[in-house]
C-alpha cells in the first residue's frame, strides 16, 4: 500500500503527481540534490585508532543492522563529524540506504554521509524520496549486479519538490505509515514466536 501510494504521491516526469492532499494544486519543481543539501563524508578511522571503549561510539554502516560490535573513540572533531539523534544519514558502502538517526551523540563513520539541508526542504520528505529511490535502483538491477553509488552521482540526482507546505505534508504522512509499519512488523514477529512456542508444546 505504501509503495503504491509513493508511486502516485511523488511527482512523475509532468511534475504533478497523480495523487494529492486536499488544497494542493501547484506543478512541483525540480531541483538537483547539491542544490538543497549538502553531503558531508564522516571520519576516515585507522583500525588502531578504534578503541573497546571510549567518550564516543562510532558509528559505522553495520551498526544500522546490529547493535553487536560497536567501537569507540576519544577524539574530539570538529562539530560536522559527529551525528546527533535526528539527523538524516546515508549508508553508501556494503549496504546503501538513507537513516534517521535515533540513538545518541555518536562520531559517523567515512562511508556514511550526513545530508544538511537547506531550511526551505523537508527532512523527511527528502528521506522518503531517498528510500524510494533506493528501492528503484534495487529493482532495476534485479541483485544481478553491485550497485556502485557515488557522492557525485548522489549530489547530481534530480528531486521533485512541492513547495515547504506540501512537503511537510507528504513527509509526516509517511512518517505515519512508517511507525505503523514498524508496529505491525513487530506484532508478526510476536505471533510468529508464539505460534512456535505452541507447535512446540501441543505436539508430542
């Protein structure tokens, strides 16, 4: 349902999507990406300078996937190399994908790019594009080939925007959609575990 709905809410090539809330009736713009954001690389680490422990976590790609293996550093970098919670971010390297960030304080790794825009877009407008275009390159090659993604590939990408408005509009409305999603994903889980209990307890 999300999927159909991003299909249809996000302006195609016309500039007018096919799909629109109440009120909104504007032809979008299109905008390359380093025109509304910056992308900022987080901190190259030398395998020794990664400790057990330390003031902060680095973040690194695998982290968005596990909480296992965490490493630490002492540093103390200038105020862009560090990721707070809130802040949107960009896996580019093994796996690629943007992230809202929700934990605490943390240094972010080189093969992560925190995204600053501008103060006329919305995050998590730009957030949902980035995730649907991430799902289109996916499909596109089928996983028969390695997806290649470039900083200046990425900087050089075309978005379509509403105006500030439409924009808040669209963005906290999947927003919406992602946390029932989540929701729902966790309640499958917990039936999933309780059917398993009770295969494992009615059958001799």
């Amino acid at each position: 349902l999300k999927k159909a709905l991003m299909q249809n809410m996000f302006a195609n090539k016309s500039l007018y999507p096919k799909l629109r809330f109440k009120g909104f009736t504007d032809k979008w713009k299109q905008e390359k990406l380093n025109s509304i954001a910056s992308l900022l690389n987080g901190r190259a680490y030398k395998r020794n300078e990664l400790l057990n422990s330390g003031k902060y976590p680095v973040l690194r790609v695998g982290n968005f996937y596990t909480n296992d293996k965490w490493y630490f550093s002492n540093l103390e970098l200038k105020t862009n190399k560090y990721a707070i919670k809130g802040d949107l971010l960009y896996t580019w390297s093994a796996t690629f994908g943007p992230h809202i960030w929700t934990g605490k304080k943390v240094i972010y790794h080189y093969h992560i790019w925190k995204i600053i825009l501008k103060n006329n877009v919305d995050k998590f407008f730009v957030y949902e594009f980035l995730k649907e275009d991430r799902d289109q390159l996916l499909r596109n090659t089928n996983g028969s080939t390695m997806i290649h993604i470039t900083k200046s590939n990425m900087e050089n990408k075309y978005i379509s925007l509403p105006n500030k408005k439409g924009q808040k509009k669209i963005g906290n409305f999947f927003k919406k959609f992602d946390n029932l999603i989540i929701a729902q994903n966790k309640k499958y889980n917990e039936l999933k575990f309780i059917k398993k209990f009770l295969l494992q307890n009615m059958f001799i």
